[in-house]
C-alpha cells in the first residue's frame, strides 16, 4: 500500500502488545503500518464488573465505529472479546497464529500449583462469569471477588494482597505477551478450567470491500487457529452467549490430533450444574462442528442454565 495502514487498538498494555506485533509482523511483509489508539467503553467503565455493563462489544464497538468510518484500516482486537455477530459491512480479515489459550492461576504464596491447592476460604479473583461460574463447580468453598483492570494492574493486585486478595486467573497467552509468564503458579488443564471461545487468538477485523487490505492481511493468517476458533465462535454464536455469558470452548487433542476436537462447556452461575459436550472438528466446515457441540450442551439442559 502506498500509505501507511492504520491500525485501530485499545490503549491498554496488552492491547498495544498485540498491535506492535501485528505491526512487526507486516513490516516483514514490506507493509508500512500505524497505531491509532482508541478508548472504549470497557476501558472506560473499570469499576463494575463486565456482566453489568450494558449491551455488548464493550472492548471493540468503538473500534468498530472507526473501521466504519473510515478512520482506520484494521481494527486489532483480542478474540476472546469480539461478539459473534460482526456489524454489518464487517468481517474477519485474518487470524494470526494463535498462543497457548489455557487459564493460569497466580497466587500471592509460593509453591500453589492447582485450585486443589487453594486453601479452603481463600479470596479469589476474576470479572468473567464463565471463570466465575467454573470456579463454583470446582471449588465451592473459595471466596469469589471481582477483579477489573488490565493485566498488570490485575496481577500486582494479587502479589500486593489488596482487599485479601491471594489468587486470580489469567490468559496465559496475556501474561506472556507482557512478560508476566514468571508470575503464573500453573497452568490449568483446559479441560478442568475451560478457556473463553477464541481465547489466545487476535482478530483483525476489516471492512468487507476493502479487498487491498484484506489480501494485505493474508500472510498473517494461520490456517489451524483459524479454523479452531471458527469452531469455537460458531458454538458460542449457536447458544446465543455474549463474550461475558458462562460458556468455555477449546479444541484440542482428538483422534486427529492436536486441536481436531471441539470441546464445549456450559456452567450453572452458582456453579451447581455444569454440562461438557464435544465432536471431532470437520475440518472442511469448522463452524458446523461448533453448531453440532451446542446442540449436545442444549440437549443436555445448557439452555436452562443460560437463562433461555
């Protein structure tokens, strides 16, 4: 392109992370490119926690308005935070390859490797309602509190004890990214604690006629990780859930094997009921393997814990 192409980003350290390295990596490409920071209601509203916030998109609707407008050429954003159902005129450019999407806990004592290893009454903390929830099924006897702030902000909260603070889970995939990896007490199987659909990935959002900047985009995308985290959005877009409702996905080893089978996971808020469900993934349509898991979770009740 003979200008640079204009990325658009949150302003959080993770966020601006991910947009150098989208950057970088379409420097190698002879692609010139620039950060536009933009502030979002998420970043905005840091008190409450997500699930009380209104409508939906709160890290991406006003990235989204500027890719719309014209402002900017690529929207930059974490997966995970991106809805399901993409503004008209909107689509997925590319999908970079993807980090590891497993959940970590980081404690403030030394030498906790598992929730098993929680202490009975201890102060955990999180925002999201799918660990949240999870947490419940697993642990009934910890102390659940919320938890906002960007990553940094989130871990130094933990290792400072605030409010009786002694443990959280994180993205791995986050924590790495900003050099936090030395931080993390253990990494959690994703089959115990399920990751959020498209946890670990980026999403470079474009506008659908802008067919320069989606060829531009090309060689960043990854094939395998696309196609895991199509079948992961398709499950969560067939249960009609938010970024913020109680519902995990992660493909992983299958017959196939590695990231060749869909798992899908509903959980009760009060943790009291969670239903798991999974499908060896078609790779040839990923989204209709992440269709065919959301029917299993419904058939099993998963709509009834969703409040449907």
């Amino acid at each position: 392109m003979s200008r640079a192409l204009k990325l658009g980003t949150r302003g959080s350290e993770l966020a601006l992370w991910q947009a150098e390295w989208v950057k970088a990596a379409l420097a190698r490409s002879g692609v010139t490119a620039a950060l536009e920071i933009i502030k979002t209601q998420g970043d905005a509203d840091v008190d409450r926690p997500l699930h009380l916030l209104e409508g939906k998109g709160f890290f991406t609707k006003e990235i989204e308005q500027a890719l719309l407008d014209g402002r900017i050429d690529v929207a930059v954003h974490s997966l995970k935070d991106l809805p399901t159902r993409l503004p008209e005129g909107l689509a997925l450019g590319a999908v970079p390859a993807r980090a590891d999407p497993a959940e970590v806990l980081v404690t403030r004592a030394t030498g906790v490797a598992s929730l098993a290893g929680l202490d009975s009454g201890v102060r955990i903390g999180t925002s999201s309602l799918r660990r949240t929830a999870q947490i419940r099924y697993l642990r009934a006897d910890l102390d659940i509190m919320p938890l906002r702030g960007n990553v940094p902000t989130r871990v130094r909260k933990v290792q400072e004890g605030r409010d009786g603070l002694e443990a959280a889970l994180f993205a791995k995939a986050g924590l790495e990214r900003l050099g936090l990896a030395g931080r993390v007490g253990a990494r959690l199987d994703p089959l115990e604690v399920m990751p959020a659909p498209g946890q670990g990935a980026l999403g470079l959002e474009v506008r659908v006629d802008d067919r320069k900047v989606r060829a531009t985009l090309a060689p960043l995308e990854d094939a395998a990780s696309a196609r895991a985290v199509t079948a992961e959005r398709s499950l969560l877009a067939a249960l009609e859930g938010g970024c913020q409702a109680p519902v995990a996905a992660y493909c992983g080893s299958g017959k196939g094997g590695a990231g060749s089978r869909l798992f899908g996971r509903v959980t009760a808020q009060d943790g009291s009921v969670q239903i798991t469900a999974s499908a060896d993934v078609d790779s040839a349509d990923p989204a209709a393997t992440g269709q065919r898991v959301a029917d299993l979770l419904r058939a099993h009740g998963a709509s009834r814990l969703l409040g449907r």
